[in-house]
C-alpha cells in the first residue's frame, strides 16, 4: 500500500503541474529518494541495502594490503593474477621510510626489493628452460604459465598489484 500511496502521490504531482510537467525520470528520481528515505531510514528495514552495490579498484597497493582486505567475508573479489602475469619490479615503499633519519634504511629496503625482483626475473627464466627440457610436450603458453606460478614465491608482499572488490551497501556500512 505504501508503493501505491507514493506512487499515486507522484502521479498527482506530474499532474498538478500541467504548464511545466516534471520529467518521467524527475519522477522517477524523487519516488525513488522518498521510498529510500521511508522505507530505510523512518521503517528501519536496512535490509534493502543488501542491493545496493559499490564496485571499488584498489590499485598501486601491495601483496599484503591485498591479503588484509580479502579477509572481508561479505565482498568478492578479482585480484591481479601472479601465476598469468609477469610481475616488474615495482613495490611499495612504506611512508615511514620517507623519514630523513632512516635514509639509509629506505635505501637498503629498496636494495632488497631489487634483488627479489632479479631473482624473481631470473627464476622466472630458469624455471622455464626447466620445463622446456623437462616437458617438451608442454606448448609455450603452458611453460610460461607453470614458470610464472613457481617463480611467484620469490615476489615480496611489497609488490605492487591491483585489487577489484565488489560489496554491498551493508557490508560497506559495517566494514567502515
């Protein structure tokens, strides 16, 4: 009875106006804002946020931050595929590492990130040629794709990678 009594509202209210009628998605976009603001916040039935979805792209953050927000249960996911793509050396350098006093610390962090990243390149390669003598029945993107999946072991949690999530209204809600 609510939807009809607001929707008969909305009705006289295009009609009333007959010099300068709303728009259909005037309309539409005010019955819409008065349900949720009835329906939501006046009746407390928070449920109907359940539909409402927010897709995010994190992108630029690190392996770890992936793993930390992956453990939301209530949102899905596609993360950056480290056994399909090959990774270059580009990782995160934590903010506190931006401190003139630990100079010499960012400089031996980024020193490492580096050398795992040559040996993630170098892996990389011997595991294919690996396969290649190994499995000569195994096609190219097959090789590649088995040395990719090994080599990914090499990479720090400070690699640089991209995350999709999807989450609903609620599950937002709580999360924030």
């Amino acid at each position: 009875a609510f939807f009809y009594r607001s929707v008969m509202g909305y009705t006289s209210l295009a009609a009333s106006d007959q010099q300068n009628p709303p728009s259909e998605d005037r309309i539409i976009s005010e019955f819409l804002d008065l349900v949720t603001e009835k329906i939501i916040f006046e009746l407390g039935h928070s449920s109907v946020a359940e539909h409402s979805v927010f897709n995010f792209d994190l992108i630029g953050i690190s392996r770890l931050v992936t793993e930390l927000v992956e453990t939301i249960r209530f949102a899905s996911f596609t993360e950056k595929s480290q056994r399909y793509v090959a990774f270059s050396d580009d990782f995160v350098i934590p903010e506190e590492l931006e401190q003139p006093a630990l100079k010499l610390l960012r400089e031996e962090y980024i020193q490492i990130m580096q050398a795992l990243f040559n040996e993630y390149k170098e892996s990389l390669k011997a595991i294919q040629e690996y396969y290649k003598k190994d499995q000569p029945q195994l096609k190219k993107s097959e090789i590649e794709g088995k040395a990719k999946e090994d080599a990914r072991y090499i990479l720090p949690l400070a690699t640089k990678t991209q995350l999709g999530m999807t989450i609903n209204a609620r599950s937002l809600e709580n999360l924030l």
